[in-house]
C-alpha cells in the first residue's frame, strides 16, 4: 500500500468524470476508519467521495475477492461503461432482469431514479416484450423478472405482460410499485396473481407521513399499508424497499422493520437502498448526504435494540462488497428472529446439519435467483411437517418446530448500494448482475442504465 499523509491507497480502479463522463483513473483509499474512492478529472478537477465510513463491519472483513465468470460479450471499441450490452469487459452473468414497460407514473416524486413521467414515450407493446422475453431466453435464461417502470400498475395489460412470461419458460415475476393502485383496486391485484406475480416489491419508505411528505411529495403511508393488508388476502408475498436518506428516515429502519415483522409470513422482508443521485434528484450531493453499506447496518442494529446483530449480516458472493448485504431469519412463535446466516459465526443450520439444508448459499447467480425466488414469493403453508435433514441429535419437538418454521416464516433483510457518477467504479460495475432490457434488446447493467451526470445528462437511458 502506499501511504501519503496518512492515507493509503488499497486499490486502483476507473471511474468518470461526474460532469463530462470521461473516463478517468481512481482509487480506494484508506483514511482513518473510512473508505473513500479518490479521482481527478484533467478538465474538472479532484473528487473524493466516501464509501464506507466505520470498523463495524471492517472493510477488510467485508470485501472479498469475486470470482469472475465469462459472459457472451458484444465486440466492444469505446470499451466499459459505454459499449454495454453486454461489453467483453463484463465479468458477471445475469441474475435478474428489470423490464421498462411504461415509462409513466402516478406520482412525481423529488427523487426518482428513472426520472419516470418527465417525456412521453410510448408504452413498448406486447409484441416487443415478448421478443425481450426471447432474446432472455437465447441468452441464458429464464432469469428472475422485475417489472418495472415508471409505475407498471398503469398498464391494464400488465397480467397479460406476466402471463405471456409464464407462457414461455420464466417463474419469478417481482413488481416494482408504489401501490397506489393496487391499494384502491383489489380485483387488479387478483388478476396479476392469477397471471403468475410472485412477489410486490413496494416502495415502503417509513412508518411516518411525514417521511412520504419529503420524498414521494405525499403522504400515502395509508396506501402502502392497504397494499400490505391486500397482498397477504390475494396470497402474494411483499417487500418492504425503503430509499434511505440521511436526516430524513434513516433514523426510521428499525421501524421499518418491526412493522414488517408484524406482518410476517405477507411481509417476506425489507431490501434497504441507499440514496444513490441518478436521475431526478434536487440537489449535487455532500459527504453528509452520503450513507454507507456499514451505516446502514450499524443504524439497523442499534435501532432494534440489537435484536438484529452485525454479526448476523453477511456480504454478496457475487456483487462487490460496496454493493450489497443480507440477513436470514426464522420467525419463531415467541417471537423471536432466529438467524441463519452469519457473517463471523456458525450459524443455527451450520451447527445442526451437514449443510444440505442451509439457506445462505448464496453462490452464482443462478443460485441467488433461485434464493430470492423461492424467500421473496409468498409461502405455501401445508399441514405437514418438513423432515429432519441433519445427521446429528436434536430434541426431535424443537427441531420438528424450526423446520417447519422454516417453511413458512423465513424473513430477509437485505440492502443494494447503486452506484452513481460520483462514486461509481468501473471494476464494480463489471460485476453486476441486475440489468435493464433497453427498447433495442440490449441488456445493461442498472447502474450504467441509470447513470446520470451532474446536470442529470444520461449516459445510456434514452440515449
């Protein structure tokens, strides 16, 4: 490592430049206990952005290599980030697939991703998905579907959308909303089940209006909670996916959680996004207006009264260590969350069992779709008991209890870093494995998609 007054640089990497997007050199730095990535541009000038601020969990402990897998790659002149689709820089296959299917919302939230609603463009017809649905197919899949948007709700054709996915080979369809119509109009939610939706991902930002308020521009916490009470009559499982913000809800996660608790087997789990500034947002961020991976942990173990422990999360095995963290539970009848994952210590199942009922194996990507697949979709109780797997004695009541538990009553918590221009690493985005189908049929991955420069200039969307 080298070591300039008191800071040593651990990895060199590229980046772009946050206002003409040049691609430029950068490096993780070590300062003290944070991480910070370190670029200048030549026209633009220096940058310094953190990444991980804290030692619970050390950065040392939590990043670990990755191991790179070949991808069928596009030829490639300009090179990453500008020839995805996918570039032969690419290191990570696909482990699910986000599809646009309307580019208008209901909302006009200050802070949007996508920047939905702000042009009109034309819904993509179903002749055009089902060639998205092809090309997926001829490329791997099927892989994990995510419909999203804009808000897909108003499509009235969204059933059709999923069943004719159904129809040729894909099983997991997740739902990216804000629920405000699914909260007004059950029967629609019915037939989206009844055409294959496996799981609501609802934008859930916290247990107070006043949070809606600053971020969606309303107050529609009644909605959400409608949509939970919905979803658990029509049978289809739920997340929970707070934007976390500083000084506006990141003192609200545990909350979050104990809500979703309470609404357990509907409720599968909560998946934490910390703000990433691409698209539409108001303002050029601060180091203040940053959160971390650790920080986000760190809020959610001190705020459920460590009831939650760090020692429960554990880093992707095939994201980058900036870029996502989970924990596995049982909800047992006392109420308890028994873990089962552990980043440090061996866990229930891994002190019980020889491994082959563990739920933490989180490998290639085809194993983590199956994961989510099977721990997002709603559970399918039976008046039957699951057999022991393990090989060594356990009281036979209690053990009988935490598999059966298992069946039903798992719960995730989870986060996704996005990159953007400011902090975006090129070697970390060459392992992504969340992409975007564009219009034309090309699969890039969300961070590239959604990139936006200081002045909300995209780098692929719409381009």
């Amino acid at each position: 490592m080298n070591n300039v007054q008191g800071k040593k640089i651990l990895s060199n990497t590229e980046s772009l430049c946050p206002h003409c997007l040049q691609r430029i050199p950068a490096a993780r730095v070590e300062w003290g206990d944070d991480i910070y990535l370190e670029k200048t541009c030549p026209e633009h000038g220096y940058f310094l952005v953190p990444v991980w601020r804290g030692q619970q969990p050390s950065y040392k402990s939590w990043v670990k290599p990755r191991k790179r897998v070949e991808t069928a790659a596009i030829s490639g002149g300009q090179g990453c980030p500008f020839e995805c689709g996918h570039c032969q820089e690419h290191r990570q296959s696909i482990c699910s697939v986000l599809l646009e299917v309307t580019n208008r919302c209901n909302l006009d939230c200050p802070v949007c991703f996508a920047s939905a609603g702000e042009e009109e463009v034309p819904d993509p017809d179903l002749e055009t998905i089902k060639g998205w649905y092809q090309r997926l197919l001829a490329s791997g899949g099927p892989y994990n579907i995510q419909l999203s948007g804009g808000e897909p709700t108003l499509r009235d054709d969204l059933p059709e959308i999923i069943a004719l996915g159904r129809s040729l080979g894909f099983s997991f369809f997740q739902l990216n909303t804000n629920g405000l119509r699914l909260s007004r109009e059950p029967e629609f939610l019915g037939a989206l089940k009844q055409a294959g939706l496996s799981t609501v991902f609802l934008q859930f930002d916290g247990t107070r209006r006043d949070i809606y308020l600053q971020l969606r521009g309303r107050d529609i916490l009644a909605e959400k909670l409608e949509v939970i009470k919905l979803c658990g009559e029509a049978g289809v499982g739920v997340v929970l996916v707070p934007t976390v913000v500083p000084g506006v809800n990141d003192q609200n996660l545990g909350e979050i959680i104990q809500l979703a608790v309470e609404n357990i087997p509907v409720v599968r789990g909560v998946h934490f996004q910390p703000i990433s500034y691409i698209g539409r947002y108001p303002f050029q961020p601060t180091e203040q207006q940053r959160i971390t991976i650790p920080e986000v942990m760190r809020r959610i173990v001190q705020q459920t009264a460590e009831k939650i422990k760090m020692v429960d999360f554990r880093p992707s095995s095939i994201w980058d260590g900036l870029c996502a963290f989970h924990a596995n539970y049982v909800l047992m009848p006392d109420g308890e969350l028994l873990p089962t994952t552990k980043h440090d210590e061996k866990s229930y199942l891994e002190n019980c069992c020889d491994g082959s009922c563990r739920d933490d194996i989180w490998g290639e990507p085809k194993q983590v779709s199956k994961f989510i697949a099977s721990r997002w979709s709603a559970p399918k109780p039976s008046a039957q008991m699951q057999k022991s797997c393990c090989n060594q004695k356990v009281e036979k009541d209690s053990l009988d209890l935490f598999l059966e538990r298992m069946k039903n009553y798992t719960f995730c918590i989870s986060g996704m870093a996005f990159q953007d221009v400011w902090n975006l690493e090129l070697e970390r985005l060459r392992y992504c494995s969340v992409h975007v189908v564009t219009p034309d049929g090309k699969f890039i991955p969300f961070c590239a998609y959604n990139l936006t420069n200081s002045e909300g200039v995209p780098l692929h969307r719409g381009r």
